[in-house]
C-alpha cells in the first residue's frame, strides 16, 4: 500500500544536529551528575528502565495512531518481506555477530584485552546479536518512510519468536547450557511498545476519524503527532545517555573495541536484507523497513540476559549496553541511506494488492 508523503518539517530537516546535541547533553549530564545515572538505574522493572519506557511509549503512540488496520492486514498478506525479515534475524545476524565477536576481539583486539575480557564482551556481543528489535524500529522505519504496517507485524512476530528461538541460539552460540527465556522482560516490553500503544492509536485513530473526518485527521492532528514523536525521541536519546553514556567518557578504548564488531554486524545484516529486497523485487516501503529490522537490536532483553548470566558488572553486561549506544546514530545514518536509495526501488502496489 502506498503511503502519503510525509514532509520534512523543522525536527526531522535537522534531525542530525538535534541527535548530536541530544547525545552529547545526556553524556555531558552522566558525567557531571553521577548521581543521576545511578538514580535512573534504580528506575527499573524486569530490566526496563521506566523512564525510557515512558519516553518510548511517547515516541511509539503517535506513530500508531497513522498505521491503518488496511495496512497491517496488506502486511500478514504479503509473505516476501516476512520470510526476508524472518530468514535475516534468526538464521543470519546471530551468527555474524558471533563471528564478528571472535574476529575483533579474539583476533584483532586480543593483545589489548584479557582472556577474562575478551570471553565476557563476545558473550555480551552474541546475546545481542540473538535479540532483534522490537520498540526503537519503528521509529526508524517511519522517519524512513517505509510500511508502517509491515513493520509492526514484523515487530509483532520476532516478539514471538524470541519466545522460541532466543534461548537455544543462545545456548548454541555461547557454547553454555542453563540461558532461560526472560519471560517477563519480553511480556512487559510488547506490551509498552506494541500492544499498548497499538489499542491507544487505534482508538485514537477510529475515534477521531469518526468525529472529525479523515481530512482533519491528516491535516489537524497527524502533523503536530509527527512532532511529538521526534521529540519523544529526542528525549528518549538523553535519558538513555544520561544513564549509561558515561561509560564513553570513562571507557573509551574498551567502547571503541566493542563497537567495532556492533558496527560491521549491522551494516553487514542491514546490506544482505537491502540487496536482497531487491532481488526479491520488493517495493522500497517493505525493503527499508525489512533491512532496518535487520541491523537493530532488542537490547533490554540482551542485558536483563547478560546481568542474570554473568552480572550487573560483567563485560557481558557492559557489551550489551555499548550495543545501545552505539546502534541509535548508526541507525540514524541507515534511515538516511534508505531514503536516499528510495527512487532505485520499484513503486509500491496499487492499493488491495500484495507482494507474491
């Protein structure tokens, strides 16, 4: 189905630049007032942290409320996108992050780290590379312009099949026996970043439409939702580097090591999905989507493993949280690339038809 074109408006023409201050106020907060990092962390339920969670349910809502239920119906029809996205998360990205893992810090990096080290940031690496993303994409693939439909069925369906998949891959990968499903994390955190704001924007959206119209809905409220989400974001950028962005500042060469690996894995993931969207002759509102599903990472679920693994103050853990860090701007810079690209891709199908 083809979307209206959404138009740049002030928040999303300088989106860079509100990032990069975003990022450098929240870990310029971290480093001044510790004491907020620490008051932040004790913020916390099954490993989310509420603050971020409220800051995300704000970002996710507004988008919500735009996603037609013809949209997600068109989706669950379409099998391509869903076998691509399916066939990227489960069977590709864990083993190029496990191999990533060895490569830069068994091999690479391995005279500047420990034994001790190197094994923690792999186990780290790998938890979340087994993890995909399941909140923060949507955001990406509405600032990509991609189908918003798709993109929560997507989301829908990983939810699940972390359920199934997420502990033996683990196990597997880590070479450990003993990795339970974190139920609760999981549970919790489809419900804030799905299913909540799901039911809220769909009767935001029936509601309004039925009292107002449809053409004061696209005109009087999706434009000023459109902001609130960007600045939703935004927030949720300080929060999230006001609590852990210290760690840039007090870690660097370790950061810097991590990163690396996080780095070539989605950017790897996110090509192998975008080129093979266009083998398959997907429309661009279902290839960008599918290849930024592809390069993120589901990182609550990823440290509430690592700290009931290893502990609060592994490397696993710490592994998991540069994994944070470093995605946001990188996916950024993916959102672009799509948009970018957007005019190589074929036009999306007309409306009631569906990709074979």
């Amino acid at each position: 189905m083809a979307e209206k074109e959404r138009k740049l408006g002030l928040w999303e023409k300088y989106l860079t630049l509100w990032v990069a201050l975003c990022i450098l106020v929240g870990t310029g907060l971290g480093r001044l007032f510790p004491q907020i990092s620490d008051f932040l962390a004790r913020l916390e339920v099954a490993h989310i942290s509420i603050p971020i969670a409220i800051c995300l349910f704000a970002m996710i809502y507004p988008i919500m409320v735009q996603i037609s239920w013809e949209e997600i119906k068109g989706a669950v029809r379409s099998p391509k996108p869903i076998a691509l996205t399916l066939f990227v998360n489960w069977v590709v990205k864990p083993f190029t992050m496990a191999l990533f893992a060895w490569l830069f810090l068994g091999v690479i990096f391995a005279n500047f780290l420990t034994p001790e080290q190197i094994q923690d940031y792999r186990a780290g690496l790998i938890l979340l590379g087994v993890a995909p993303c399941t909140a923060m994409v949507l955001m990406w693939s509405y600032l990509a312009k991609g189908n918003m439909g798709h993109t929560l069925v997507m989301t829908a369906i990983n939810s699940l099949m972390m359920v199934v998949l997420y502990a033996p891959l683990a196990m597997f990968l880590l070479g450990i026996s003993g990795i339970t499903v974190p139920w609760e994390t999981i549970a919790i955190s489809v419900a804030i970043y799905i299913v909540t704001p799901l039911v809220a924007g769909y009767i935001t959206r029936r509601w309004v439409i039925k009292r107002k119209g449809m053409d004061w809905f696209e005109t009087k409220l999706v434009p000023p939702l459109g902001k609130v989400s960007i600045i939703a974001l935004l927030i949720t950028l300080v929060v999230l580097f006001t609590f852990q962005g210290y760690l840039i500042v007090e870690l660097p060469a370790i950061i810097g090591m991590i990163t690396v690996g996080i780095l070539v894995n989605i950017l790897l993931v996110f090509a192998i999905t975008y080129v093979a969207a266009r083998v398959l002759r997907l429309a661009y509102e279902d290839a960008a989507p599918a290849a930024i599903i592809a390069g993120s990472n589901h990182f609550e679920v990823a440290i509430a493993v690592a700290t009931t693994l290893f502990g609060v103050a592994s490397g696993a853990a710490l592994a998991t949280v540069v994994g944070v860090l470093t995605e946001v701007p990188i996916m950024l810079g993916l959102v672009w690339l799509c948009r970018a690209t957007r005019g190589t891709f074929r036009k999306p199908l007309p409306i009631g038809e569906v990709s074979e």
